[in-house]
C-alpha cells in the first residue's frame, strides 16, 4: 500500500506539471501534502515534516550552490570561459577537435551548471564547426556528455551536493570517486558515441542547428580575457581543495595520525562551503579586480547568478519535502522491510529506482531526492560506502532523458534535429552515462 500511495502522488505530479502545466515546485508542494495524507500521516505533524524536508535539504544546499552560481557567472562574464575552450582548440588541433572540446567542456562543466555551461559553450561549437568545416553534432556529442557527466557526478553541482548531504557522505570521496568514474564514462559517451551515432542517424550529421534563440552572444577578442592558466585554476579551486582536503584525511587515516590544529585547519578549508566561499573571492580578483572591472560591474554578475537559480532551489527544496514526508510515512521503512536480506546491492536498487523516477517524471533533481527518501532506511542495515550510494543515485537519475525532460528540447532545437534524431543521440548519449557510470560505480565498488 505504501508504495501505491508513491505511485498515485507521481502520476499526480506528472498531471499537474505536464497536464497543467502548473510550477514544478508548487505541484511538489501539493503533492507532498497529497502523499502525507494518504500515508495516514497525523495532520498535526504534515507541515512540520514538509518544512523539515525543504529547510534541511536547502540548508546543505543553498550555500554552496549559490556560491557555485556566482563563480560560474563570473568566469563566463570575464571571458575565462571562452579562453580555456579556445585554447583547448589552438593546443589538440584540427585532427583532435573532438577531445580539446571534451577536456574545455570537462573543466567548463566542473565551474558551469549544466544548462549555463550548454548555452556559454553552444555558440562557441558553432563557430569552430563554421571555422573547420565539421558537423556541429560531431562536436556537440562530446561537449553535452563531458557537461551532463560533471552535472550528475561531481560537486559543487546541486544533484551530487544535495544527495551526499542526505546520504550523510563525505562530499571530498564523493568527488574524488566521481572524478575517477566521469573520466572513462565521458570518453565512452563523448568520441566513442559519437562514431556509433554517426551509424544510427547519419542524416543528422548534415544539420545546420539554429541557436537564434539564445541571443545576442558576448563576445571577446582572445587577448581581452584572462590568460588560460588562471582561467583553469579559478575554474578548478573548489575541486582542488576539496580534494586536497580528503586526501589528506585519508593518508592520515591510513596512517592512524592523531587530529592535530594543522589537520583541523586543512579540514575546514577542504569543506565545501568553506572551498567556495575562498574560490568566489579569488574569482572576484583574478576574473574582476585583476582585470580593472568595477566591483559594481562585478556585484551585478553575482547578482544575476542568484536571479537565475532562485527558482531551481524552490525545486530542489520541494524535492526534499516530498523526501521527509517519503521518510516520516515510513515508506522508506517499507522498501527496506522488503529488501531485508536481498542479495540485491543497494547501489544498484538506488540507480533502478532512480532511473525509474526520472523516465517517468523527468526532473533528474525531483528523481534523486525521492530516492533518497526511498533509499535513505535500507542505509542502516548495510555497510555500503555511501559516496558510492551518492553516484549511483545520480546515475540513475540521469537515465533516457526524453520529452519531459528541458534538455531534451533544448538538445533537439539548438541541432535542428528530429524527434527521431533526438531520442538516437541525446537520449541514448543520457543512458549511455547512467549505465557505463552503474559500471565503473559497481567496479569500485570491489575496491572500496
């Protein structure tokens, strides 16, 4: 009966949102309530439990995705961005176009929230398929792979932070693992993809694509942006002292090195609020101060950063309220009852649930965090490593993105393809990630 109730509530939000078209974050408010209701919950305690869900998943959140935005905004409004791809071009050449723009969507995608980085990146493809005469998907591939990779597997992105905060994981592994995963599953999704979708739909090849939509694109001469060097390294701070962080903690783990100031210190600075809060303000002088922008013309770009992900944390927060009140109505008591001695790992039950919510509600946010509400009990009964547990989820939440999901429009329109040619390359590149990344997430697994 639990799980009919989560049924009923996702067919309900796939009516208002699809059939309403009613905003995602007040159908997962409705909804949550809905659900509460039907789980016998006592009507006392439903407000407190939806209060509890979105204040504790925005509280982990807020901070270092909005700290997140603010970097990404300034990176691409000082020009780094544009450097760091066109360098990337200059350096692999011609004959290796392909992985210069995997390795500058990589790095891009680390500082870039996946459709920021889709519409910074999208003109720039344009002009180098222009320039070299090559198909525009012929680079396109590689360029949505290597962005929807570090979009679902590496912090600072919301889908990773959020889930590791719920998870309780360590965000420092999360990345650490994620980065080892994202690195074969992009090259598999990106260049090796690219030659089997050339097989299913050459015709879409010979697109001219139409990005007349996005505007008026800012432009800079190479010699007016920042040089490469500090360009990667603002781009890359968060993830260097997260990373520093965790590896020391690690080697003093294996060592059994007692917690000394020094440690403590390295800890703070390798959190990640902490890592953002010192790459926004390094940003602030190498992309703006350094380059004799005024801190207004500096403010204004933060400012527009926070404008544009206002709504996306109501989503994300209405998530996590849908999440409590999964937890408080005990269904996820119930999935973990069921699953009791299963030999079934929970890595792969997070991604099949997962995968399941986003074919059918699209959102890979809302999917993650209604796994985790799901998934979040059976944790206690198994020795998992839950930064693994993070990956999978977001895996699985990546999987067959189609019509209900904006990236596959956005995909569809911005190449000028069909629905046929959509579903061959985009949706099967998103499949392709989820499954080669379950692979190397249950590869690591036997290490870890």
């Amino acid at each position: 009966m639990p799980l009919l109730m989560v049924a009923i509530g996702i067919v309900a939000l796939l009516i208002l949102i699809m059939g309403l078209k009613l905003n995602t974050f007040v159908s997962l408010i409705i909804v949550s309530f809905g659900v509460a209701i039907m789980l016998g919950m006592p009507l006392d305690e439903i407000v407190g439990t939806i209060e509890t869900g979105l204040g504790g998943t925005l509280g982990h959140l807020a901070l270092i995705f909005g700290l997140g935005a603010m970097l990404g905004k300034l990176i691409t409004d000082a020009g780094g961005a544009q450097r760091i791809a066109m360098t990337f071009v200059h350096k692999f050449g011609e004959k290796n176009i392909q992985w210069a723009v995997v390795a500058a969507s990589f790095i891009i995608g680390i500082a870039l929230f996946f459709e920021v980085g889709l519409v910074l990146l999208i003109p720039i493809v344009f002009a180098i398929s222009r320039e070299l005469r090559v198909s525009i998907l012929y680079l396109g591939i590689p360029m949505a792979a290597a962005l929807s990779v570090t979009h679902g597997f590496l912090p600072p992105h919301p889908g990773p932070t959020v889930i590791a905060g719920e998870y309780g994981a360590d965000l420092g592994e999360v990345l650490l693992y994620g980065i080892i995963i994202a690195i074969p599953t992009v090259i598999i999704a990106g260049p090796i993809f690219t030659k089997l979708a050339k097989k299913l739909v050459p015709e879409s090849f010979n697109k001219q694509g139409n990005i007349a939509s996005l505007g008026e694109q800012k432009s800079f001469k190479l010699e007016e942006t920042p040089g490469f060097g500090i360009s990667v390294f603002t781009a890359m701070l968060p993830v260097i002292l997260i990373a520093f962080s965790t590896i020391i903690t690690l080697v003093q783990e294996m060592m059994g090195v007692d917690t000394n100031g020094v440690l403590t210190v390295i800890n703070l600075i390798g959190n990640a609020s902490t890592a953002m809060v010192i790459s926004l303000l390094v940003a602030i002088y190498t992309m703006g101060i350094a380059r004799n922008i005024p801190m207004n013309t500096v403010m204004d770009s933060c400012k527009t950063a926070i404008s544009q992900i206002g709504m996306m944390l109501l989503i994300i927060g209405g998530g996590g309220a849908f999440k409590q009140v999964l937890i408080d109505g005990g269904v996820g008591g119930y999935v973990a009852e069921m699953f009791e001695g299963s030999s079934l790992s929970p890595i792969l039950l997070a991604w099949i649930i997962a995968a399941i919510l986003r074919i059918s509600l699209g959102s890979a946010t809302v999917a993650a965090l209604t796994t985790v509400g799901l998934v979040i009990p059976l944790l206690g009964t198994t020795d998992v490593n839950l930064a693994l547990m993070v990956l999978s989820t977001g895996a699985g939440s990546l999987v067959a993105s189609h019509v209900n999901d904006a990236g596959f429009w956005m995909f569809k329109e911005y190449f000028g393809l069909t629905m046929k040619e959509t579903f061959a390359t985009w949706t099967l590149l998103e499949t392709i990630i989820s499954v080669a990344g379950l692979g190397f997430i249950l590869l690591l697994s036997l290490f870890v």
